[in-house]
C-alpha cells in the first residue's frame, strides 16, 4: 500500500479483469434496461443529429461517459472503500508516524498564521 511497484502491476490486472466484468454487466444488464425504457439497445443510437449530410453521434459519447461512470462506480464501491476501509482499521491503534522537519516546520507557520488572524 505504500506506492510499491508490485502493487501497482496488481491493480492494473485487477482492474482490468474487474472492468470486464463490470462492462459484461452494462451489456447484460443496463443497455438490455435502457431497450426496455426507451425503446433502444443502448444510448448511442438514441441522440444523433445531421447538418449538411453530416452525421453527429452524440450518443456515443453519452453511452461512453455512462459505461465510465458505471465502472468508475463500481471500482470505487468494490474496490476503492472496502481497501480503505482496511487501511483504516489496520492503523487503529498505531502510534501516528513522527513528523519529518519541513512538515514541522509548516505546522508551525500554520499555527502562527492562525494566531495573528
């Protein structure tokens, strides 16, 4: 949990296999739902618009940015808290770790500036 390079090459594969996951269930799930309500598959061919015989698909760009925000949503509720929440309950009880000199320093103009207003 300390920026170590292993770590980081694990959650990238977690991330990955996860984000397959998470996008299996916005193909399952979520565009079978918006067909339902709407009519359509999924949003990309709901908002399209043309000028001069050009088309402008502006809803690929909403489907894109809900497919983001599902897996950014389900990577921060599953994988984001739960960690943190571990983090947090492991230093429960620890000794904070000591100031280094130039963080001691900045409390102490911090304080000061506090103290003069």
């Amino acid at each position: 949990m300390r920026g170590n390079v292993v770590d980081l090459a694990v959650a990238v594969v977690i991330g990955a296999a996860f984000g397959s996951i998470v996008t299996a269930v916005v193909a399952n799930f979520i565009n079978p739902l918006i067909a339902a309500i709407f009519g359509k598959a999924d949003a990309s061919a709901l908002f399209f618009f043309k000028i001069n015989g050009a088309e402008f698909h502006i809803g690929n760009i909403v489907q894109a940015a809900l497919n983001f925000l599902f897996v950014a949503a389900a990577v921060y509720f599953f994988i984001v808290m739960p960690l943190n929440k571990l983090a947090e309950r492991r230093s429960r009880g620890q000794e904070p770790e000591p100031l280094t000199a130039d963080q001691a320093l900045l409390t102490e103009i911090r304080d000061l500036l506090r103290a003069r207003q």
